[in-house]
C-alpha cells in the first residue's frame, strides 16, 4: 500500500511510468541501448560545458588565452577540456550508431514518423551546436572554419549577404561573431534536451521497435531490471572507451592547427573540420558551385526528413529484406569514405571519388528506398503466385509415378 500511494506522486508516477514499469519489447538487443548512451554523452556535455563557461572570455584577444589558462591554470580544468572536446565526438558516435540501427531496422517506419524527424531535427542542432562550439577556442581551425562555412550563406539568392552580415555581427568574423557563438552554443544544448524529450515522449507513444520489425505488443518485459541491466553494460564499455581517449588520447580526434591562435592573416593549407563533419563536407564540397553544394546539404536533411514518407516497405527490419540489407551496407561504407574524402586535399582522385559517394547517398534514400520496397511486394506476390503452380506440378508427377 506504501509504494501505490508513492506512486501517485506526478513526479515519482512519470519517473515509474518511463523508466522502470515501462514495457518493453522482450528481444531487444544492445543497439537499442544507445538512445539511453545518447543522453548521457547529453548530459555529459552539459554539465562540462556550464564549469567551462565559468573560466572562458568570449573575446578575440583573450579567448585562446582562456582556454590555455583552463588547460593549465584552474584546478581540474585539463579534465573539464578534455572531457567536453571528446564528449563531442563520443556523442556524435553514439548518435550515428543510434541512426544506422534506426535505419537497419525501419524504426523510422509507419507509425513512428514523428519520432525519427525529430531525431534529423536533433542531429541537425547537434551539428550546429558542434559547429559553434569548435569556434570559441579560437584557434586556426576554429577561425577559418568559421569563415569558410558561414560564407556559404552568401550563395543564397537575394538574401545571402544579409544573412553572413547577420552570422558575422559586422563584415569579417570578428568579437561580435564569437560573442554570438558563444551565447547560441550555451543555448542550444538546452534546446537539444527538450527535443530530446519529446523524442522520448514520441518513442513511448507507439512503442519501441523490436529486431524483428513485428508487433511487440503481446511480448513485452518491464524495463527495469532487464533493459537497465543491459544498458548498465553499455554505459561502462563506453566509459572505458571514453575515459581511453580521454586519459590516453585527448588530441586523437581534434586537429593541430587548433592549438595555433587564430590569425586572419595566415590561411592554413587545408581547412578541415571535425571528423563528425567530414561526411557532410565531402559532399559540400563535391559540388564545384557554391550554390549547388549549399543546395546538396540542405536536400541531405530533407531526405532524412522525408525518408518516412519515401519508404513503401511493408517489412521494417532488413533481416527479412536482403535487397535493402546489401543497399544499407553500402550506404555505410559509402558514409566512411565520404569521411575519408573530406579530410583529404581538393584534387583528383579524391574530386571524382567524393562525387561518386555523394550520388549514392543521395540515390540510397531517394530511389532505393521507394523502389525496394515495390520490387520487395511484387517478388512476394510473384513467389505466392507460382508455388501452388509448383506444388500442382509435383503433384501431377507424383501421380503420375505412382499409375
């Protein structure tokens, strides 16, 4: 009687209804814990970025100065430093995993298509809020980085310049750019979490996708003790992996010329930025105009967003579709060269391999995924047509062994 009238509290009800009562399809793997692996890198980066805020100056005379006093000056701030810059990364590899499994599976699949846009919307503030954030250190990188990707908003017609003036707070990235930086990448974050929520919200309205791609609804589990035992296992493998690059390999994934203050005067070889970009500007850069490529990133985010609509696939989970599967690991491979093509030099081979890659990505959600599923419906009906026919035939022949 204790604990029901425990539970009527709003908060400690919600708290029960999501997290521990909450049912669960019984043959969920370890890929659908990395939802849960997400929030946390989310919260890791919160809590890390506010402490970080607290040593930082916004101003372009002192901001990599900052940053060195954090690394080398403030009590722990070489952890903070580190623990924030490749949280980033570790956050940005959880959520693409989080996404190749969505897309494996179909979990973007009717009636779950509010519930994938709001992950693209997710991940495109995520990207942004990235973006921002490689910014404030203030360093090579981060100067011309800025400069190159915000002048891409020039490229639009009629109101291109106003909106780089805008970007800029002037005409150059100068103070008034990275006063703005600084001020979104501290928003942001927040905004992250409460689309967050309603992702969560969105999931728990129809349900989580099960492996199969059936209807879990009879077979389901309470997620507390299963689930929150299998994705205690995943968040210790992925703090041993965390805390290694942390402790062992903070540099792996930045880039040198960040450690450089930033100097409008010194234009580095090759601009290049995170690696959790490379894909994205591998196939910006793919287009030779300026306009084109700004055009390809935003047709990226929308098939994301229409890929609900575009799917015509009665099957969710490629187990069962060995079309899409061979389709969807080409796709991954097809996203890690698109990775390797955006570190290396604008030249050939890289031009015409980096073109090639971006075609499939395109013609992965735009043609496959329609066209697969009404070729996956005819080869059905096909094969349901012509095994009575089959099953006649050698039946007549039995028969006909037996007179």
């Amino acid at each position: 009687m204790k604990r029901v009238s425990i539970l009527k509290q709003p908060l400690l009800s919600t708290v029960n209804d999501h997290l521990i009562d909450y049912p669960s399809p019984s043959n969920l793997n370890y890929y659908w814990g990395f939802g849960s692996l997400a929030g946390l890198c989310l919260m890791i980066q919160i809590a890390t970025g506010i402490f970080l805020a607290m040593h930082y100056t916004p101003h372009i005379d002192l901001a990599f100065l900052s940053v060195e006093h954090i690394m080398r000056d403030v009590e722990g701030g070489w952890l903070l430093r580190y623990a924030h810059a490749n949280g980033a990364s570790m956050f940005f590899m959880v959520v693409y995993i989080h996404m190749f499994r969505g897309l494996y599976y179909g979990s973007y699949a009717s009636p779950r298509e509010f519930l994938w846009c709001i992950g693209v919307i997710i991940l495109l503030l995520m990207i942004i809020t990235a973006f921002i954030g490689y910014v404030l250190p203030w360093g090579q990188m981060s100067f011309w980085g800025a400069t190159v990707i915000t002048s891409l908003a020039s490229a639009i017609p009629v109101v291109g310049d106003t909106i780089v003036t805008w970007l800029w707070g002037g005409f150059s990235v100068d103070n008034a750019t990275l006063n703005r930086f600084y001020s979104l990448h501290y928003l942001l974050p927040f905004i992250i979490a409460g689309a967050s929520l309603v992702h969560i919200a969105a999931l728990h309205q129809y349900g989580s996708n099960n492996p199969l791609g059936t209807n879990s609804s009879v077979d389901k589990v309470t997620f507390y003790p299963y689930f929150y035992v299998k994705d205690l296992v995943g968040w210790m493998a992925f703090a041993v992996v965390y805390s290694i690059f942390v402790y062992f390999y903070p540099n792996a994934l930045g880039h040198p010329d960040n450690y450089i203050p930033a100097n409008p005067m010194s234009t580095p070889a090759h601009i290049v930025p995170e690696w959790y970009f490379l894909w994205v500007y591998a196939i910006l850069r793919s287009i030779p105009n300026k306009l084109g490529g700004v055009a390809a990133i935003a047709l990226v985010f929308i098939s994301l967003l229409a890929l609900p609509f575009l799917n015509t696939s009665q099957i969710r989970s490629s187990s069962f579709r060995p079309l899409h599967k061979k389709a969807f690991w080409l796709l991954v491979a097809d996203c890690m060269i698109l990775v390797w093509i955006g570190q290396e030099p604008v030249e050939d081979p890289y031009i015409l391999i980096g073109q090639l890659a971006s075609v499939y990505f395109f013609v992965y959600f735009l043609i496959f995924i329609p066209l697969l599923g009404k070729l996956e419906a005819f080869l059905i009906h096909y094969k349901v047509d012509e095994e009575p026919k089959q099953w006649d035939s050698v039946a007549s022949q039995n028969l006909s062994f037996i007179k």
